[in-house]
C-alpha cells in the first residue's frame, strides 16, 4: 500500500511537470495543474512543494528561464522576444529575474554561448530534460518521524471569521473571538485554541485568504455576531507539532503533506486542515510556541 500510495503521488506530479513543459507558451494557473494532478489547490500547492523543493509557480518561472536560456545560446531571436516568451512584459524585468537566477545578463549568455548551465535544484527536473522518467523526493527530513495518527470527535465550536492577510486576518479573528467568549464566560482553563484556514496564504491573493479562530462549545450554547456555530469534522489525522514562529508552519505543512503523506499509504480528506495553539504567543517567547497541525485523511 506505501510503495503504490508512494508511486501514485509521484506519478501525478510528474503529469504536472509533463504538462508544465509542454504548454510553456500557454497560460499555466494553479488551478489548472492542481486539476491535472486531481489535488485540491491547497493541498496540491504543498504536496508539489513538499516534494518537489520549489512552488509550482516558482517553478514554471523558473522553466521558463531556463528555456530562455537555451533560446539565448542556440538562436538569433531578440532578447526582447524571449522576454515575452518567458511571461515578463518588460525586458528590464526579465534581465533582473534571469541575471538572480543564473548569474549573469541575458547578452552575456548569449556571447557565452555553448550548453547551457543551470543551477542544481532538490528535485533535479530541468527544462527539456528528457522525458521527465522520474523525479528526487526528499524524504529524509527527522521531522516525518515526529507524524502522528489521531482519530478525534467531531466537535462544534463558536468561531468568527476574517478575511485578509493571514496575520492580519488571524489577529483580527482572534481579538474579536476572544472579546465576544470573555464576555459570556466561554473559557476555560482547558479551553482549545483553533485556528482554520481555508486558503493557503502562499497562492491565495492576501485580500481573499479566510482565516477562522474557534473554540469548543458545548451542545447548550447559543452566540450571536461576531461568533457563529460552526462544525469540526471528527475522524482520523496526521499530527505533527510544529515549535518555533508561526511563520515557520509552511515549512512543517510541506514536510507532512510533501513528504510524510506520499510514503505513509494514506490520502488526504476533502476537510479543512486545522491548528490547534498550545501556548500563548502573547507570554511565550518566538521559539517555544507550539503548534499541533492537523491534516485529514480518508
């Protein structure tokens, strides 16, 4: 079951990295290759950075850098041109994003001349190079031994939800939630702390990013605005404790979606994934916050 769980994920990215290099010319949006590799867009985002070392869009960028590269050594066709073709409007931009990720200027790579050199990347996957048979997945991180399993009741929480940047949004949650269960006496010392986040903040335009802060409530408890009643789902998820900043929690979603889940023989549920905060960032320093990530499976 985990070789072929293993084997699926691999082969639905590289659908993804197929079809990436053979539609440069045409528009390639995360919904279109999320589809391709039958992920949601969320999950499809981590899963390919887990996996793969990069973002998808930071890597059909960087594709077609390197094909513009290889435009540059091998024909007459004007920087200008290549520009476009590689999606920068202008050939000021296209200079800076090609000199970052090379080292040198377009004019001097085509004085160059010769094979082209690209920089090494995790998963090994260069422009036009071959067929695309197999791809490298990191998998050795100590943080994948740190997965747990646990099967949790479905659980119905007062919730307010914000829409913004994601820290903005999650401060503008939390100090309404916070205020609203104060005033009618909703916490306790046991009390969870929730965070459900609908959009990935690292492919979800800022002002668009839905953000719920939630607590537990009991069956007798009514809210009014700015709480609503909302439902967790129970049943069975992969746990893994983040410590350190909240900025750090994309990093441990890549290893547990990216790296965990293609070799543990499980799949993903169509459900939210959900923190739950088990220390105040308001008393405790940066780099001992703990965060327990939540990831549904089917």
């Amino acid at each position: 079951m985990k070789a072929t769980t293993q084997k699926d994920y691999a082969e639905r990215m590289l659908q993804v990295l197929r079809h990436v290099q053979r539609h440069l010319d045409e528009p390639l949006d995360l919904s279109g290759l999320a589809g391709q590799a039958c992920f949601s867009v969320s999950h499809f985002h981590r899963v390919f950075k887990g996996m793969l070392g990069e973002t998808i869009m930071d890597h059909v960028r960087r594709i077609r850098l390197e094909r513009a590269y290889v435009q540059l050594t091998k024909g007459s066709t004007s920087v200008t041109d290549i520009a476009l073709d590689a999606g920068y409007d202008a050939q000021e931009a296209f200079s800076r994003a090609f000199r970052k990720t090379f080292g040198l200027s377009p004019t001097a790579c085509r004085k160059q001349g010769g094979r082209p050199r690209f920089p090494a990347v995790p998963s090994g996957v260069h422009y036009a190079a071959g067929e695309l048979l197999e791809i490298i997945m990191n998998t050795t991180g100590e943080a994948c031994m740190n997965v747990r399993l646990e099967t949790l009741p479905e659980r119905r929480v007062a919730m307010v939800r914000a829409t913004g940047p994601y820290m903005e949004s999650a401060h503008k949650a939390w100090g309404a939630l916070c205020a609203y269960a104060q005033q009618k006496n909703l916490f306790g010392p046991q009390t969870l702390l929730i965070g459900i986040s609908h959009d990935d903040p690292s492919v979800t335009a800022p002002e668009d990013i839905r953000y719920d802060a939630a607590i537990p409530v009991g069956n007798d408890v009514t809210v009014e605005a700015p709480a609503t009643i909302g439902t967790l789902p129970g049943g069975e998820y992969a746990v893994i404790t983040h410590q350190g900043p909240y900025d750090g929690l994309e990093e441990a979603y890549g290893i547990i979606m990216g790296q965990w889940l293609p070799q543990s023989g499980r799949e993903m549920r169509d459900s939210p994934n959900f923190e739950i905060y088990r220390n105040d960032p308001a008393t405790t320093p940066p780099e001992q916050l703990l965060t327990d990530i939540h990831i549904p499976l089917k």
